[in-house]
C-alpha cells in the first residue's frame, strides 16, 4: 500500500489527512523530521483531492536534489498515463484530462520529500491507481547517490450524497454511545447509593440492638 502526507522538515511544516473533505493547510517553515503515512482513498465528486506522496531522506545532514513524477492508470485499463511532473520550481501538467486541475502542493525547494498534488474538482473518471516516482540525488563527499522511490494511491471517487450520509450515521452513533455511557453512568450511581443506603441502615439496627441491651 502506499505511503502518503504529513511531513516536518527542515523547509516544510505539513499537517495533512485531518479534514473530512480532504482540505489540508499549505506548508510553513519549521524544523524537525519526517514522516510517512498512508493516504486517504476516497474523493468526493466535483471537489479536490490531496494526492500525497512522501519520500523521507534518511540522513537529514546530507544535501540532496529531488524530481517527483505522478502517472495515473484509469479503472479497467493496463497502462499508466504521465500526468505531472515536478523539477523545482516549475510543475508540469502532461496529460490533458487533468489539464489546469493539479496543483503541486509538497515541498517548496529542490530537496524534495513531500511530493503531494492537489487535484480541483475531482471527477467519476479520476478513479483508479496513482504512481507517484521520487527520483533522489543525494551529494556525498567522494560521490553521488541516486535513489529512486515509487508509492501508490487507489483511489475510489463517490457522490457527495454518500459521504454526507456517512457523516450522519457516524454522529448519530456517537451520539447514541454518549446517552448509554450516561445512562450506564446514573445505574452505576444508583446502585452504589444503595448500596451505601443499605450498609447505613445496617449499622443503624446494630446500634438499636446494642443500645437496648444495655
């Protein structure tokens, strides 16, 4: 399965696969490390789409300089298509069904580990596998090091109906536990009252028959 979005690094701050519908804040400077997670899956028709793809340089003191490549392979067909290239700074869209929809969203200089697009008003026909290829030079002291790294999406496209109708059976849910925690939680009172009712009632009598023995 692939590996995709959220990165820290010493160019990019990426907090990413949070929201709902797939809307992902832009990425800041910061310092700190890198991580890989998986992907979200799963776009809503007619809005966009975070495609991620992150490619964590294992040693952060060595320069490097990066080139992401994404291919899609359409539901049902065989072959991969070239749809976008990225060499910094400049991003290039190849193929015309995604013509003026993707947009490069990962790391703002050469040495590139975060290699996410956004795709604008996603479609029925955008359903399929996404590749995405990082191409890696690492420059060493005595020499270069080329590193290549593939990752892929499948990626499902529903209506947007389906997704709101998940939303609302997951909140009814929530709310449905929350009531039987409560009412689960006021049983558990009741019965220790009276339990501690009973106990009371008992050291009572004890004191009523000690005190009329006496």
């Amino acid at each position: 399965s692939s590996q995709v979005s959220i990165w820290l690094s010493t160019h990019n701050f990426q907090l990413s696969w949070i929201h709902a519908r797939s809307s992902f804040p832009a990425a800041s400077p910061c310092h700190g490390g890198c991580a890989e997670v998986d992907s979200r899956t799963q776009a809503v028709a007619g809005e966009r789409f975070l495609l991620g793809c992150i490619s964590c340089k294992r040693r952060e003191e060595v320069s490097a300089r990066a080139t992401v490549d994404w291919h899609f392979k359409p539901l049902g067909e065989e072959e991969f298509r070239h749809i976008f290239h990225y060499d910094h700074p400049i991003g290039d869209i190849l193929h015309e069904d995604f013509s003026s929809r993707l947009e490069w969203h990962g790391t703002q200089s050469s040495d590139i580990q975060m290699g996410a697009i956004y795709i604008h008003n996603v479609t029925y026909n955008d359903t399929g596998t996404y590749r995405c290829t990082i191409h890696r030079t690492l420059f060493l002291s005595q020499y270069d090091e080329h590193v290549t790294v593939e990752k892929e999406v499948e990626l499902s496209v529903v209506a947007v109906g389906k997704r709101a109708c998940a939303s609302v059976i997951s909140k009814i849910m929530m709310y449905v536990l929350i009531v039987v925690l409560q009412l689960w939680l006021i049983v558990i009172l009741v019965l220790c009252y009276k339990k501690t009712s009973e106990e009371y009632d008992a050291r009572e009598a004890r004191k009523a028959l000690k005190a009329q023995a006496g």
